[in-house]
C-alpha cells in the first residue's frame, strides 16, 4: 500500500529549514518538508500561509534566502523550472499556460525538447492519455475544449516529462464531480506506480480521501502533520487557522411570492472572439430572500453571463435584464448600480481592483457614482475622511487582514482581497448583488465568511445570484442551484430536490429530463 511507503520513510525529497523573505516579511520561515517516494502528501494552510512561495522554491520559479533542499538523498540547488524538470519535478498549476490558437500537441511541444518531431510528440500524449484514462485529442485546438480537457493537457505535458515528484495546485477546482473521480484514479494510479504528489487543495474532504499525509503551514512555519485520513474536516481547518471555523449556517426559505428583484429573459449574445461562448435563450428570476447558485465547469459561458448582467455588455432589449422590475437592457454598470444592483467580478487584481492603488482607492472607484454625497465634495473633492473611515469599516466587519492601515490592493492575499471587495459591495446593502467565485482559492476561515455574508444578505430581502465551480459551496449557499452548459441555463433545481450527481451531470451535459432523481445530497 502507498501509505506504507510514506511511513517507511524513503525519502525522494527532503526540505531543512527552507525560507524565503520579501522584504520586512518572511513568507516561508524555516519550512521542514519530507515527501517519502510513492506517497500523495498534502500541502494545507490558509491564504498568506507560504504555500506559493514554498512551491515556487521546489520548482525553481524563487531561489530561498536559506534552507536547504535535497533530492533522493542528495543536496541540490534549484534555480530554474527547467532544473526542476531535470531533477524529476514536475508542476500543474491552478491557472493553466496554454495558447489557445495552437492545438494540444502543439502547446506540449513547447515544453520538450525542441528536436523532437510534432508527429511522435501527438502519439506518445495520446497513448499515454488513454493509458491512464484521460483521454485526449492531441491535435484538438485548446480553444475549442472545455477547462477539465484543458488540465488533460497540462497533466499529460507533466507526465511525459517523466517525472518522480508532481505537484499539484487546486487540481479540482474546474472539474465536474465525475472528473474529479476519474482524476483521482489516475492519481492513486500514479502513486502505485511509486510516483510521489505533492497536492494543495482547500477542499479538505478530497484531501482526507486522496492524501497519506499531510504538512500544515501558518504564517510561514510548519505548525503541523498529520495523517489526513484520522481528521475531520473541522479540525484540518482548525489546524490550518488556529482557531474553530465558523460554520455557515442556511435556513431554508419560502419564496415563491417574493417580489422578483433581478430578472433575466431570454438573453442571447454572440460570442466577443472566437474562443468566446455564445449565450442563447437564458432566463432567469432571483426573488428577493433569496440566493440562487449557477454550476458549471469553466469555459461554459459563465464569464460572459456576468458581463450581460453586470453591465459590463449592454443587451438589444432593454427588458433582456430587469432590476427591481425596471429593464436595464441599455444601462452599463454604473446605472444598473444606481438601481440598486453590485457586483463582483472573478478576477481579483485588475478586474475587481486596482493592483497599484490604495484599497481606499479602489473603493472610491467603485462607489463614486452611488456614494457621491458621501465620498465627494465641492468640484469633485475627495472625502478622505469618509473614504477612510468607510475602508475601514470594511476591513473590520470583513476581517481583512492587512500590513498596512491603507495597503495597495496588490499587497493584499488573494483571500484578504477577496474579502475586501466582497465586502465593499455588502457594505452598500444592495437589494441585487451578482457574485462571480465570490471564494476562488480562498481558504476555509475566509470562505466561511464570505458565504454566510451572502446568505444574511438574501435573508435580509435582497436577492443574491452566486456563479460558483464549487459544488460543495453552491450546495452550502443556494436556495436553488442552476447549471451553465455550453451558454445555455438549465430551469433551478431546488435544494431540496438537488444531488451532486444530479448537477455533475448537467455539468457534464446531459440532458435534464435524463437526469435521474435520487436522494437529496448530504452536506455538512
């Protein structure tokens, strides 16, 4: 068994006191790290906690300012990727570095050597996909395939690599339920095959299935192992944080006369570039009270529904969008804001915020046209006091943890921003808010936050639209979950009604009348 391997301790690598400082701020402080061959070991920890910065070292995108690394009993030095990969380290990241116009083979070509004919590169990805049951086409455009065929592409660019040591960022987190099966089989495969997984992951069940062990890190130091397998949930998030995470709690609602606060009706929009998906005939009613979630994998028309409903695309009818009964077909952002309406964009940095500027600043981007009085004075003066004592007040209800009274939104980790920016919204009290992966690589403490700031603001009688990859949070939030398949909107299944393998099945495209109903789906 792999497990067995991991507790006989033959090591394949070895991390001694691994750190890495930014200037006032050690991001891994003194890391230790043992990944014995053949194990699939877990790498947890909250956002800010030094994950990045110690994957970055492991595969030579950062060099440590101290430590040492050594690899099957050897020191090494690391100093590029392609060191790594020469030692026998391979990585697939979360966001995928593939180029959409060439085809599979093409953009697995371009990380081998560079002598080695197109042809011979398209049979061995496709031998070796089918061999380990993730089959692709490598001679596909990566345009034109959906994101669980995309990270194919980057698992077989790794493997063919040859790698002993893989790591893994947030694996699942664009997979449908029965990819991420199939993934898993590929990667107890892989472990059987003596092959060793360095995997990081926030879904904290997926690790106590899947992992042998597991390395906790907190503010850039170990503070942990442990055998996921003999934890809970609970008390692997309670490690990575410190403290007990708060549980989210939904209480069912009746809202069926509640007056509809943001309706869409039958929305079409013909794709932006070529590798864009068109919408077609999407209807949709959120009633005030409550929070209605949209699955899908990514790549499904998803981004381009925000756009529509944000403003951000401006529709041919008005009435295509309706907020609070008025439609906003012809309103860009800021008018639809004025009725009432927020919204939250995917993409943190530079989307949802302004890398360079102050998190003030960014407020006032967002919020000059609703909160003029407040924020603007005389000739379009800046309020600072306003504008500060309104930033933090955010920052105290959100729990944004921060370095600096008034930081640049760049400064800030990823799920600090997102708590920030969610937060900015929330703070307006809007009767309609749109919520893209409102906690996209966030960690549980912050996730949990997050999500029941959403709920309590649905209760409160405004009408909450939460566009999510993450099933299990869908599940924790919604009152009814919808599924985006290829631009079109499935009818809301009710919570009640609603199934993992119910929705990973739309997910998946199939057909809702030959989705099979079963029994509601248990969740924590």
């Amino acid at each position: 068994m792999a497990g067995d391997n991991a507790r006989l301790g033959h090591a394949l690598l070895d991390v001694r006191g691994l750190t890495k400082i930014f200037g006032t701020l050690r991001a891994c402080d003194g890391v230790d790290l043992h990944i014995a061959k053949g194990e699939i070991h877990a790498l947890l920890g909250e956002n800010g906690a030094g994950k990045s910065t110690l994957v970055k070292m492991l595969f030579g995108s950062l060099e440590p300012n101290a430590g040492e690394i050594s690899w099957q009993g050897k020191p090494v030095r690391i100093t590029s990727p392609s060191e790594a990969k020469k030692l026998g380290i391979g990585m697939v990241f979360q966001h995928f570095s593939l180029f959409e116009a060439l085809t599979a083979a093409e953009n697995i070509a371009l990380s081998l050597a560079s002598d080695t004919p197109i042809s011979t590169i398209a049979a061995k990805a496709q031998a070796l996909s089918y061999s380990y049951g993730l089959p692709l086409d490598p001679h596909s455009l990566v345009g034109d395939l959906s994101v669980g065929e995309r990270q194919r592409i980057e698992i077989i660019r790794c493997l063919l690599q040859t790698p002993d040591l893989i790591i893994l960022d947030e694996p699942t987190s664009v997979l449908t339920p029965q990819e991420a099966d199939k993934l898993f089989e590929t990667l107890e495969r892989l472990r059987g095959e003596g092959k060793s997984i360095l995997y990081i992951s926030h879904r904290l069940e997926e690790v106590k299935r899947l992992c042998d062990r597991a390395t906790v890190l907190r503010h850039g130091k170990v503070v942990g192992h442990c055998d996921p397998s003999k934890e809970t949930a609970s008390s692997l998030a309670r490690m990575m944080v410190g403290n007990e995470v708060d549980t989210v709690v939904r209480e069912p609602v009746e809202t069926g006369s509640a007056a509809a606060l943001l309706e869409v009706d039958k929305l079409d929009r013909a794709p932006a570039t070529p590798f864009s998906i068109p919408l077609r005939k999407i209807s949709l009613t959120v009633r005030a009270g409550e929070v209605i979630g949209i699955a899908g994998v990514a790549g499904n028309g998803q981004g381009e529904f925000f756009e529509a409903v944000s403003g951000e695309v401006t529709q041919g009818r008005a009435d295509a969008v309706r907020i609070r009964g008025e439609g906003v077909g012809f309103k860009g952002i800021s008018g639809r804001r004025l009725m009432g309406a927020a919204f939250v964009p995917e993409e943190r940095l530079g989307h949802g915020a302004a890398p360079a500027m102050r998190l003030s600043d960014n407020l006032l981007l967002s919020r000059h046209t609703t909160d003029a009085k407040a924020f603007l004075g005389a000739l379009g003066t800046v309020r600072t006091g306003a504008l500060s004592a309104a930033a933090k007040r955010i920052n105290e209800i959100m729990d944004v943890r921060k370095s600096a009274e008034d930081p640049a939104a760049s400064a800030l980790s990823g799920g600090n921003l997102q708590k920030f920016i969610i937060g900015r919204e929330l703070d307006r009290k809007p009767s309609v808010m749109v919520v893209n992966q409102p906690t996209w690589g966030v960690d549980a403490g912050a996730a949990a936050r997050i999500r029941q700031a959403l709920i309590e603001l649905a209760r409160s009688g405004s009408a909450v639209l939460v566009i999510s990859q993450d099933l299990d949070e869908l599940f924790e939030i919604s009152d009814a979950i919808a599924v985006m398949h290829n631009g079109e909107l499935s009818k809301p299944v009710p919570r009640a009604e609603a199934t993992f393998e119910k929705i990973g099945l739309l997910m998946g495209g199939a057909e809702p009348g030959h989705v099979q109903h079963d029994h509601p789906a248990e969740v924590a």
